[in-house]
C-alpha cells in the first residue's frame, strides 16, 4: 500500500470516528446540559429576587440615616459660612441672596438662621422672619429647635413631616459663632419615589422587565402572595402544589426547583439579618421569592440537535475524502523531488534547474523548495564572501588600533605640556616671615585644568594673594591659565586694589583671549602690619577666614562675574581684619566639586567642617587636613573634579605687635 493510499485511508478512518464520537456525545450531553442551564438560570433569578427583597426592608432606615448624616453636615457648612459672612461684614439681605443661590446649585431646600432670641432673620425663602419655637404643629420651627441655642442639645435631627403640602425633613445645629440655630431642609418627594421602586413591587416589575423569567412572586410565610408580575397573563399565578411547597420550604435552607405546568419554578427563601421594624409593628414580610422560567421539552431540541450533528457529519465526511484525494496527489509531487536533491547535494551533483517546478508553488513545500535551492547555491559562495570579510575585519582593526594609538599619545602630549606650563608658573617659593606663614600646594587631577594660585610681594608690608580656576582642559586651558595670570601679575603694583586687578584681568581675557573660556579668580592684598584684608571675587567661591575658635566665614561675597564673560563687568571690593593665629584659606573648584560615588559634591558646609576641625595648626598641616578630607570623600568611587588648589596664609603676628605697628 502506498503512501496516498495509506493518507486518504486515515483521514477518512478519522473523520468517520470523529462524527460517530460528536453525535453520540452530543446525544448524552445536550439535554443534561439545556437542564442545567435552565434550573441555574432560575436557581438565580430565585436568589437574587431573595437577596434584594431582603435587603430592601432596611433601604428606608439607611436613606433615612444618611440624609440625617447628610443635614446635619450642610447645616453645620452653613453655620461655619454664614460665621464668615457675618465677620466678613455682610448685609443680611446679600447674605439671604448667597443662601438662594445655594439652595438653587443643589444645597438644602430651606435653611433657617437665627439671633440669639430664635428669630430666624436669614433664610432662602421669601417671607417674613418666623420665631423658633411658636409652631405648635411639629413644623420645621419646633419647640425642640429651641435648645440649640444653649447648646442642649448641640443637634436635633426631626422626623419628617408634611410642611405647606411638602414632605420635609430637617436638621439643625447649634451656632459656632455666637448662640443661634441653624436648620436646614431637604424635600423627600424624589426620595419617596426612590423608596417605592426599591421596594418589594419595584424588585418584581425589575426582574420582569429583563424578560428573564415568565413570573415572580414575593410570598409570606402563610403563602399569601405579597407582591407578583408575569410577562404573560396567564402566567400570573400558582397552584396549590406551589404554594404548599413554598409554605414547606424551610427558613435558612436553599435554592428548591420543582417543575410546574410549562415551567420550572424555582423557590427561595428570604433571609433577614434582624427582626426589622416591620416585623416589630407586625407587618407582612415576604419570607419566599418564586420565580418560574421557561422550561422547553429538552427532547425536541435534544432530536433537532442530532439531526444537524448527522447533516454535518455526512458533509465534512465527503469533503474531507475529497480533499485527501487531492491534498495526495498535490504534495507528493515536491516531496518526492525534494529527496531526489538531497541525494544530488549529498553526492556532489545537485543541479538547480530540477526545482524549479517545485520552487513554483505557492505554499510550504514551494517555499522549502526555493529555501534549500537557495542554500544549496549560497553554500559556497557564503564560505568564500566569510573569508574575504575576516581579511577586510582584521585590516580594519588594524587601522583602528593604529589611530587609536596616535590620539592617546597626542593627548598624553598635550596633558603633559599643559601640565608644564601650569607647574610652571606657579611661585616656587613663598614669602617666609615671623609676622606671616604661607603654604600652596597643587594635586594635579587626571586632566590638566589650569587652576593656580600665586603670592606677589607688592611692598615691604603689602602681599598679593590670588586663587584662580581655568574653564576646560588641556593647551587651552594652560593658555587661559597663562593670560590670566600674566594680567594678574601687570596690574598687581602698590595702591591698586583687587577691584582694578579683576577690571584689568577681564578687560585683557575678554580682548585678547582667542577661546571662548573663562576663569574665576579670588584676589587679595594683605596688610602684614595691621593685618587688613582687601579681596574681591570674580566668580570664585572656596575662600574662607578661619578665626581662632575654628568659626568658619567665607568671603564670596564681593566681587563680581567670573573673567572673561562680559566686558566692562564691574567688581567690589570688601575688608576683612585677620587677628592672631586666623587663617584665610582659599581653593579652586577642584576642591568643592569632587564628588562620592553618590555624586555628592564635597561642597562649602563638607570644607567648613573640616576649617573648624583644624584649629591651632600650621598652615601645612590645615591644608594636609582639607585635602585627606576630600580624598576620603570621593573614596574609591566618587571623582575628583580636577586639580586640588590651596593656598593657606596664617597670621602669626602677636596682638600687641600689631597695635604698635600701626
């Protein structure tokens, strides 16, 4: 037997054991299952029909509660309003005009104010000023409304009652201001209409009105019908048998289903959390929800449901046997020239021309066709074209090598004669006298950024003292660094002071400087003998006068914008006096911008502590201090923002020294 003999067998083997499986599952499984489903469906209906008529009997107390919730709020919003109207001088006809436009938005229906007699004086409806506790009828204005105005009590809810042909409710609560009462009304005729259709009778009509089931009907516990509705007439009442099996049904057991006439009728039982203030008065309570739905003869759609199941059978039966036929006599073709080209491209002589029938059709078979010819044909051609690109890859990296090479070593160049220019210039020794103790250092970063510091003698009793930070890195940097300080240094003569320094610095950067950088700097002439700092600032932070008690103060707070940004910019000079033992401590922003490896920068409150905590030292040893104190905060994660610049100058001169040189 051959292969299509053995398909066409099979297939159609299975679809006749497929149909002969569908029918007689069918047959077993359809009426069983429309039976289910009609007596959940009304096991439902019955249970929901239970529940809400169960939880309609405490609707009315809980809407009463919460319009009783819901009055005494607005009427104490209406007392706190009224309160501000009056301390904010109204007149109270603008305020009875406030109170209409209230009432009208969707507040209370009346709202009553009154002085502290009872008279209500405010108040949304026209008419004259009526006097709390007159109306002997139980109206709005009720004696019991009086004692608010003591505060005895310091709320009174009302039942409601019918005022000028309305059904009213009102509440009221005692003044916050000064003694009064303060009512307010709500109108229950919507409320009414709300209660009736949430009732027993709405919860029927509701359940009817879905066409889900013929009939429902709320009974009490003697099997009097409390409340009914049928989609059909006729359909509108029960048996005797009903009836008996409702008054049987036990009260806390569930969901009976009995057949009854053309229907299935399903009986519920009713279960109350409480006795309730209707079966306190006595009152009829529903205690059995029926509801009866349609209850076709499972047997007819059982016979109408196999009769399509055997149609179906016979057609997917001749359909399949036709399509084995054809699905053989089609896809054994390509099938059988795909092995013939697996044997020639095992063998070595695989010729592509004999696909190409196969490589023709449209489906999986004309798609693997094309995709193994195409592999077959690729395969030497994709060997030779990797070769050639491992050649060209490996050129490639070569080259990149190569370059990469050249721009580290120009950089590294370029790092290293910036690095000279800035070591440099820097002073190579600083001033040493009995009166004064200096000390710079530098800690070079990872990339030259032209920061420097500098000490200029400019007399016998004057030194000049300078801090200053360079934008970018590299050549250009150590170029700015140069003009910076050169302009510095030219204007730097007796009697100038660091305001025309800067001037004359950012005038020079600002003409001459052939990149578009700038440069912060902080300048200083120091008095030795009366021991008088002049300094200005040109946009640079991290100077700071440390006192003798390790107070902190920093003096950023003259001077002017940073060199080079604007010209003509002006700067402002300030005067500090160092005593004995004070220090003035400057750095660049190398030492404020370092950051942890949360990037949190080392910042001026970090560099106070540290000044505070160095009290008594040599200016050395300070400046050693700060400078572990960065380290330890940049740790091994954090980074150093460039170059770490300080410039420490400590007054050593005594006290009565100092008198006697001035």
């Amino acid at each position: 037997m051959t292969f299509q003999q053995r398909l066409i067998l099979l297939v159609t083997g299975l679809v006749l054991l497929a149909v002969a499986a569908v029918t007689t599952t069918m047959a077993w499984t359809t009426r069983a299952a429309l039976t289910e489903r009609i007596e959940t469906e009304a096991r439902l209906a019955a249970g929901l029909l239970a529940r809400g008529a169960a939880q309609s009997r405490d609707i009315p107390q809980d809407v009463d509660a919460l319009l009783s919730e819901r009055l005494l709020s607005e009427a104490t919003l209406t007392a706190h309003l009224v309160a501000l109207a009056e301390t904010a001088k109204m007149a109270p006809r603008a305020i009875n005009d406030r109170l209409k436009q209230i009432a009208e938005a969707g507040g209370p229906d009346e709202m009553w104010i009154t002085d502290n007699r009872g008279r209500a004086y405010l108040h949304n409806l026209p008419g004259s000023d009526p006097l709390f506790g007159q109306d002997a009828k139980g109206g709005p204005r009720h004696g019991a409304y009086v004692g608010l105005l003591n505060r005895s009590p310091a709320s009174v809810v009302s039942e409601p009652a019918m005022e000028n042909g309305k059904l009213m409710k009102f509440a009221g609560v005692a003044g916050v201001d000064k003694p009064r009462i303060v009512q307010v009304g709500a109108d229950l005729r919507r409320l009414g209409d709300l209660l009736r259709k949430s009732g027993a009778e709405g919860l029927v009509d509701g359940l009817i009105a879905t066409r889900a089931v013929e009939a429902a009907w709320l009974l009490d516990r003697d099997g009097r019908v409390l409340a009914r509705g049928a989609v059909l007439a006729d359909g509108a009442s029960l048996s005797d048998a009903d009836t008996a099996a409702a008054k049987a049904l036990p009260p806390g057991g569930d969901v009976a289903v009995r057949v009854s006439g053309n229907g299935l009728l399903a009986l519920a039982p009713i279960k109350y959390a409480g006795p309730g203030p209707a079966a306190a008065s006595g009152a009829a309570l529903p205690t059995v929800a029926a509801v009866r739905v349609a209850y076709t003869d499972p047997g007819a759609m059982l016979s109408r449901q196999l009769k399509i199941g055997g149609l179906v059978g016979i057609f997917v039966l001749a359909l399949g046997v036709y399509a084995c036929l054809r699905f053989a006599r089609d896809q054994m073709a390509p099938v059988e020239r795909l092995s013939e080209a697996v044997k020639a491209v095992e063998a070595g002589r695989f010729n592509p021309l004999t696909l190409n029938e196969a490589a023709d059709r449209d489906d999986e078979f004309g798609r693997l066709s094309r995709v193994f010819r195409r592999m077959a044909m690729e395969a030497n051609a994709r060997e030779e074209t990797l070769d050639a690109q491992l050649v060209m890859r490996g050129a490639e990296l070569e080259t990149k090598s190569e370059k990469l090479a050249a721009a580290e070593q120009l950089i590294e160049e370029e790092q290293r004669a910036a690095r000279d220019v800035q070591s440099g210039l820097l002073p190579r020794q600083l001033p040493v006298s009995r009166d004064s103790q200096f000390y710079g250092i530098l800690v070079p970063g990872h990339a030259v950024s032209g920061d420097f510091y500098d000490v200029v003698e400019l007399d016998e009793r004057h030194s000049l003292l300078v801090a200053a930070g360079v934008s970018g890195g590299g050549v250009p940097a150590a170029f700015l660094m140069l003009m910076v300080r050169g302009a510095i240094r030219e204007a730097a003569r007796p009697g100038v002071g660091p305001a025309a320094i800067l001037t004359h610095a950012n005038e020079r950067l600002c003409g001459e400087s052939p990149f578009n950088g700038f440069a912060t700097a902080f300048v200083a002439v120091y008095d030795r003998a009366a021991g008088t700092l002049v300094h200005a600032s040109a946009g640079h932070r991290g100077a700071a006068r440390v006192a003798t008690d390790g107070a902190v103060q920093f003096l950023s707070e003259a001077g002017g914008q940073p060199l080079g940004v604007r010209r003509g910019a002006p700067y402002s000079e300030a005067t500090a006096l160092l005593t004995q033992d004070e220090t003035l401590f400057l750095c660049t922003d190398g030492v404020l911008h370092s950051v942890d490896g949360h990037r949190e920068p080392f910042g001026e409150a970090r560099l106070a502590a540290a000044l505070a905590h160095s009290r008594g030292m040599s200016a050395r040893d300070r400046t050693e201090m700060v400078l572990r104190t960065v380290q330890a905060h940049v740790g091994a994660d954090g980074i150093l923002a460039g170059d770490l610049v300080c410039l420490v100058m400590r007054r050593l001169l005594p006290v009565t020294e100092t008198a006697e040189a001035v």
